[in-house]
C-alpha cells in the first residue's frame, strides 16, 4: 500500500509517497516535492504511484482542483480532519510546522489508520461548506451596497428607504423594489409611491447599486437551489429530521451539518461517547469528551486560553457557525418562538425562567444570565439538545 499525503497551498501542493512509516518523520523531509497548480504539476501528480490520497480538507477551493484531477485518476481520496492531523503531528513530539512535515503526517496518518474508515470524515461535507461559504460571500459582499444604496434614498426616494426588503428562500426573482429601482420592474404600486415622494429622484448612481443588488440574488438563488440539492442525499436525513424540531432553518442547518457530518467523528472507534474520568484536588468527575467535540464543533466549546498573565475560558470552535446560531436564537426562541415544537418550548422556557435544580435537598432556580450572556446559554443547552437527539436518531 502506497499512501501520498498532500499538504495543500496556495497554487501549489507538497506531497510525498510512503509505503511505511519512518522512525522519525524529519528524516524524509528531502523526499517531499511540490507541484504548481498548472498542467505540468498535474501530470508530474499522474507519474507518482500511489494508491490513495490523504488530505485535509481546509482551504476548499485550493483543495478542490487537486481532488477533482485525483478523482480523473481514478486514485481514492481520504480526507482528515484539520485538527486530528494537528494532534497527530504532535503526537511525534514534533512542534514545527511545515509543508513538508504535514505532507508526511498525512501519508503516516493514513498508512496507520486505513483500515479504520471512522478515523476519516467523508468529503460531501465540504461541498456542503463549500455552498454555504458562497452565501455567506454574497450576503456580506451585498451588504454594503444595500447600506450605500439607502444612503441614496433617504434624499432621492426617503418613504422607502428604510423599508424591510427580503427574498424567501428559494424564491427565484428579487425583492420588488430592487427591481423597481433598478428600472427593471416598473409597478403601479411603487410608481405611485415614488410620484408621490418628497424625494429629489431616483439617480443612474442608485439604479446602478440596485442592479448589482439583484445579480447577487440572482447568483444567491442558484447557491440555494444547489444547496438544497446536496441535502436531498439520504445520508442528511436524519440530521434534518432533528433539525426540524429546532426550526433551524435551511441556512444554519446547513452550516451546523457542515461541521458535525458525519457524528460518527465525537464518537468512538466502536460507536459509544468517549468519556474521560478527571481527577481534581478534591474530587473526581467524568467528562463526556464526545459532548465536547460536538460542541466545540458548533462553535460553543468552550477552551482555556493562558498567555503570560492573560488566561481563561473562551469560547472555542468555528465562528461563523457560532454567528450563524446566535442569528437562529435571536429569531427562533427570543423573538418569534413556534411554542408547538417541543425543542423550541423548552428552549424558550429557559430563556425565561431559567432551570431548576436540587441542591442539598432544595429546589434550586438558576438563572441564564443576562443579554448576550443569556444568549449564549440558550445556544449551549440547544446544542446539548441537538446532540442528544442526534445521538438517540443515529443508534
């Protein structure tokens, strides 16, 4: 079994074929090469002799030409976690890191774990973060011409310019009065608003703003239309089914999924919570390590931070997941609640009332805190929530 482990860069990528393990993994630095992201560094990759490929999955896009040419080649592709391959370079007392030392790590990681397929995560999950990154993209780079383009109207179109403008899901033509401002659409109803303005008139400045506004959700719409699409496949099913109960929305459950397919990853090599017994000065307590990597996937873990006299718990994991729940709270359980989902009730009932617990015999009531920090509790005991379901639908 030849293994090639790739580290991928910018335009390029380091790789190198072991067929065993070495004793030191320094000592087969000089045998890794890098190929440029052209034609000759795609036909120096179908000379090497290999029998499977591991990479990591970060830096999608630099990753996916790679794996699309190795997919042609008809070589087997393995994708390991960013944060495995991390502990596992470590885990060879090596603190340096390097193309080299991670093309090496890889190929290791992969000669000693091939025939434990848990060990990898699968690769649907980057294109579903592929997808979502794209929405996040356009929705970030849409914002300041909307911001620039009220700006404009509160002068030349003032009644509208502080009108809630928003395109449902999946809906394929945008909002009605981009359209109308953009001269595309021209409507009884907004040319009578606009006859009757005080407004000095609609500028080519902010039709031109308003076209651009509507290419992006045009492009937005074909980023949902494959992204629903990609979650048709069965194997989301079950991760859509819990999703539901939490009115999660397409979007963050998208998101979500892209960080916690498949769950096999929390848990062990023979499908039960890892826990971990710590033992303290005082006592001896059990952590449910898998809880703790689901978290922390979710953008809620929390992780010790220590920097000279700075330290601390902070929150730990992926942070557009974590902005992307955060927008859910707000909607799902502060503002707009659906009480008939029975996930949504017992969320919202915290947020109001905090929970009850026996101390020393007595009813206890604790409180989730207050604003952000409120916020913040009601997404931990969701995700609590959510992986429990989770756990109880994948058995």
């Amino acid at each position: 079994m030849k293994i090639a482990g790739i580290d991928v860069s910018r335009g390029s990528i380091t790789i190198i074929v072991l067929s065993e393990i070495p004793d030191d993994l320094r000592k087969v630095r000089r045998n890794a090469i890098k190929l440029t992201a052209d034609q000759k560094g795609i036909e120096a990759l179908a000379a090497l002799e290999f029998d499977c490929a591991v990479m990591e999955p970060s830096g999608i896009h630099y990753s996916k030409i790679w794996a699309h040419h190795l997919t042609l080649l008809g070589r087997e592709i393995r994708w390991v976690d960013h944060q495995e391959i991390n502990n596992y370079r470590k885990s060879w007392k090596i603190s340096n890191k390097t193309d080299q030392l991670d093309a090496i790590a890889l190929a290791c990681y992969g000669l000693e774990r091939y025939n434990r397929p848990s060990h990898f995560i699968k690769a649907q999950r980057g294109e579903v973060r592929s997808l979502c990154l794209q929405l996040k993209h356009l929705n970030r780079s849409r914002n300041p011409l909307i911001n620039r383009l009220r700006q404009q109207l509160a002068a030349e179109f003032p009644e509208v310019s502080e009108r809630e403008v928003k395109r449902p899901w999946l809906i394929e033509n945008p909002p009605g009065l981009w359209r109308f401002i953009a001269g595309e659409r021209i409507t009884p109803k907004w040319q009578d608003e606009l006859d009757s303005s005080i407004g000095t008139g609609i500028t080519s400045f902010t039709r031109g703003l308003a076209r651009q506004i509507c290419d992006s959700e045009r492009l937005e719409v074909e980023v949902e239309i494959a992204l629903a699409a990609e979650l048709e496949k069965p194997e989301y099913a079950p991760y859509l089914k819990v999703f539901e109960n939490y009115a999660l929305g397409t979007r963050v459950g998208a998101f979500l999924l892209s960080e916690i397919y498949p769950f096999e990853q929390f848990l062990s090599s023979d499908g039960n919570q890892i826990n971990e017994y710590v033992d303290t000065e005082t006592s001896r307590s059990r952590r449910n390590r898998s809880l703790g990597a689901f978290k922390k996937a979710c953008g809620v873990g929390m992780v010790y931070y220590q920097s000279g006299d700075s330290q601390g718990w902070k929150a730990g994991g992926n942070k557009d997941v974590r902005s992307a729940l955060w927008q859910w709270c707000k909607i799902a359980v502060v503002m707009s609640p659906n009480l008939e989902l029975e996930a949504i009730a017992k969320l919202r009932d915290y947020y109001k009332n905090g929970s009850k617990q026996i101390v020393d015999g007595k009813e206890v009531i604790f409180s989730p805190g207050v604003r952000n920090q409120k916020i913040m509790r009601v997404i931990r005991r969701a995700i609590e929530m959510i992986y429990r379901d989770l756990l109880r639908e994948l058995k």
